[in-house]
C-alpha cells in the first residue's frame, strides 16, 4: 500500500490537476467559438453555482437535513437587503450553528 | 502599487477573496486531519496544497491512497474530477485583460477553482485585470495552505456542531452571489441555478453519480438548455 513514495503521488495529483486547468489557456483556438457556445459560457457562472450548493448543502447536515438549507436562505435574504457578503456569511453560520444545536 | 490595465485591482481581489478565504480554511482544516490520520507526513501534505489547491480532486487521492491505488489510477481519477476547470477556463478566459500573459498566465491558470471562477464571473467585467485575479487567488490560496498546515498539526476536530456550521461558508457565499444576480438580471438566474441544483442532486442523490461527474454534466447541460430557452442575452 505505502510502496509508492508520497511526494510522487502528490506529483501526479498536481499535473493532473493543472492539465484541465491550462488546457483553455493555452489553446487558443478555444477563444474562436459560435456564438451559441458563448452564450452557454455565459450562463455557467450561474448554472456551477446552483450545483455547488445543492444537494450537498442538504448532505452535509444530515441528520438535520435543514440546517444548510436555512443557512443558505438566510444568506440570500441577508445579502438581498444588504449587500454585504461578510455580513451575510456570519448570518448564515450563526443560523446553521442555532439550527443544529436546537 | 502601480496602475494596472483592466478592471479592478490587487485589493479588490483580495477583499472579494476573503469568504473563499474562510470557506477554504475550513474546508482545509479536514484535509489536514485526514492526512495526519492516514500518516502522510507534514511536508507532504503541505506541498500537496501547495501545489495542487484542489479540494474535490485532493480529498479523491487521499481515498485512492488509503485503498492503494495505482499511479494512473489517481491520473485518471483527478483529471476527470478536475475536468470542470476545463469549461471554466474557457469562460473565464474571455473576462481577462489583456494583459494577462506570460507568468500572469500561469499564475491565473493554476488559480482556477470553482470558487475563484464563480466570483471572478460574477463581477461582470470582460477586462478582469491580472492584479485583480492575483489578489483573488492571494486570499484564497492563503486560506487553502493555512488551513492545511492548522488541520495538521490541530490533528482533531472542534466541538461538532461548530465545525458543521462553519462547514455552511461556501455554500452561504455562493447563495450570496446568486443573491447579487437575482438583483441585477432577475427570475431567469434563479430558474438556471435551480435546474442546475435540480439536476445535480438527481444525479447524486437518484443515479448515484460521483459528484465530480455530477457536477460537470449539470452546469453544463443547464448552460445548454438554458442558451436554448432564453431568449435575450447579457
């Protein structure tokens, strides 16, 4: 199991991490596209960050499936009023942390 | 600091960065734990944040060591987790300056996370200025490393219910961030974010996909759809 030397697999992990990574800045023929394609690329911002949130926000909290979920809310709605993300993140923690203690 | 070409500067990035920066630290503060656990040493695990600032694909090779996996396997593994910063990239590339060359390149080429692409995207510029994405990735990166090295060398874990809710910080800055969007664009990003959610979770939850899988499929079948169905553009 140990027979591979760690600093190697850690090698490894950071070239397969930056191939991805490099990949769409150094081919350019990628900055060439339909404008169909650029407009899917516009919309990914917003369609990463509804995956990024759900359903871990729900899996995370188990048993109390609801804990990220109000956090999460809260965070919107704090941050729809003012528009502070700081502020929004210490609602949100504050919510999650009162949700799972009760 | 001199004046920089594009929108935005060093500070700005650095500022916008911080919630990565806590959501990061704490995030880290579990990867440092768990490679004290299965006894990978402090440095190794060190330059493994260092290096790879990945945190799906860095917790996916702890799995694959613990069970002995094959140095093509982790190749494999991480470079299809990874391969959302594929379309990232692509999109995000369109935002910069032009200035962004050279080392400055490299620099915002290796910062590409999920979290750094999702609040770079948001400013809504096509003329993100190099300094900008440093200090963005400064903060960020700062937070991944520290929290590393803390989880380490902590080696256990705060009171349960603490540790959980500060587990919320990510989540609650990208609900943050669609918040800002809802604002500015309306209706439309709420539908786009929640198809997304709603497929991602199908796939996870009904499907059983690995949620690096999931995630890929999801934003970009809902950017698909969502090019198909919406009408105007901004």
């Amino acid at each position: 199991m140990k027979n591979l030397p760690m600093y190697l697999i850690v090698l490894v992990a950071a070239v397969a991490t930056m191939i991805p990574r490099f990949i769409p800045f150094y081919l350019s023929f990628l900055n060439k596209v339909p404008p169909f394609v650029k407009k899917c690329m516009s919309l990914l911002p917003v369609a990463a960050i509804g995956a990024l949130i759900f359903p871990f926000t729900i899996l995370d909290f188990l048993p109390v499936w609801y804990a990220g979920l109000l956090g999460v809310i809260a965070a919107f709605v704090s941050n729809f009023i003012k528009q502070s993300m700081l502020l929004s993140i210490v609602i949100s923690v504050l919510v999650t942390y009162i949700a799972l203690l009760v | 600091m001199k004046k920089d070409e594009g929108d935005f500067n060093f500070s700005e990035g650095f500022q916008d960065g911080l919630p990565i920066l806590l959501g990061y630290f704490s995030t880290a503060i579990a990867f440092g734990i768990i490679c004290r656990n299965i006894g990978i040493p402090f440095f190794e695990t060190c330059l493994y944040s260092l290096t790879n600032f990945a945190g799906a694909g860095q917790f996916l090779a702890v799995n694959l060591f613990t069970s002995g996996a094959l140095l093509f396997e982790y190749f494999i593994g991480i470079n299809l987790i990874n391969l959302r910063y594929l379309f990232m990239g692509v999109a995000l590339r369109t935002n910069l300056s032009k200035d962004v060359k050279g080392i400055r390149k490299i620099i915002v080429a290796f910062g590409v996370t999920d979290e750094i692409f999702t609040v770079a995207s948001m400013k809504n510029s096509n003329c993100l200025s190099f300094n900008y994405m440093a200090g963005l990735i400064s903060s960020s990166y700062l937070g991944w490393n520290l929290g590393t090295a803390v989880g380490f060398m902590m080696g256990m874990i705060l009171p349960k219910a603490l540790q959980m809710a500060v587990g919320v910080t990510l989540y609650a800055m990208f609900s943050s961030l669609l918040s800002c969007e809802f604002k500015s664009k309306g209706p439309k990003v709420i539908v786009i974010a929640g198809l997304s959610a709603a497929i991602n979770s199908f796939l996870i939850l009904v499907l059983s996909f690995p949620s690096g899988w999931s995630f890929v499929v999801s934003m970009v079948t809902t950017a698909v759809i969502g090019a198909l169905f919406m009408k105007e553009e901004k």
